[in-house]
C-alpha cells in the first residue's frame, strides 16, 4: 500500500506542477509520448529480444511489491529497465533534435517571437515526458531492484 501512496503522491506533485505552469492542455502531446514509447520498446526489442520485452512490461507490477528477493530475475530486469532509462533519454533527445531543425527550417516557426517560442515549447515536451518516465517510474524500478540484491549481500 505504501508503494501505491507513494506513487499516487509523484503522479500528485506533477500535476501540480503543470497546473502552476499554465493550462494542462498545453502540456499534452499524444504523437511526442507515442514516439517516445514506441522508440524504448523497439530498442528493447532489438537489445533483449521480444521476451525481454514482455519480461520489462510484466515487471512494472513490482513498483508496487514491498518485499523483493534477490535473484537472477530480477537482476536480469534491473539491467534491462537500465538500459531503457538510456533509450527513453536517447528517444528524447533524437525527437529534441529533430523537432529542432523541423522548427529552424521552417521560416513561418520563426516569423515572430510566439510562434518561435510555441513551436520550442512543443518540441521539449517529449523531454519532458522523458524525464517523468525515466525519472518516475523506471529509475525507482531500479533502485527497488537493486537494494533487493543489497539486501542480500549485507546478510
């Protein structure tokens, strides 16, 4: 329950912070979470193979588990989600990139100040959803992994 209360209050502190930061509409971005989505699960694919795909998706139910073992399960899925903190992170900075020159070779982003800053202000999004993802979720994954196998090596 602690796991579930813990998670409610990130979810919570976010949403706060978009609320300070203006209208919530203007922080969504269906096509920016889609790619980034799409973007880590193909590199796990192509990194672990479609079982360490599944494995990785079935794993996020331990977010929410108080008592964790060491094994080799979990040390498997501990360096896979690992690796997907690295791809969300790259996913997002290619769609950074991109969005980047889209923006810069387009003469109408640029024609005035406000559409210069609207245009930049979509494009970081995907960063955005990067960070909450990577920051929110994954790494607390692997933290909660990892002090399993701390456990068990300071016994």
């Amino acid at each position: 329950m602690q796991n579930v209360v813990g998670l409610v209050v990130v979810v919570f502190a976010v949403g706060m912070l978009f609320m300070l930061g203006g209208d919530l509409g203007m922080f969504a971005d269906v096509w920016s979470a889609l790619f980034l989505a799409l973007f880590m699960y193909a590199c796990t694919v192509i990194s672990f193979g479609s079982h360490g795909l599944v494995k990785s998706i079935a794993g996020f139910k331990l977010l929410f588990t108080s008592d964790l073992s060491a094994n080799h399960y979990h040390r498997h899925l501990a360096f896979i989600y690992s690796k997907q903190l690295v791809f969300v992170y790259a996913g997002a900075l290619i769609a950074v990139i991109t969005g980047g020159v889209a923006i810069l070779s387009h003469p109408n982003s640029w024609e005035t100040t406000e559409r210069f800053a609207a245009s930049w202000a979509v494009c970081i999004l995907v960063l955005l959803y990067a960070a909450i993802f990577a920051e929110g979720v994954l790494r607390p994954l692997i933290a909660k992994l990892n002090a399993s196998e701390l456990s068990l090596t300071s016994q």
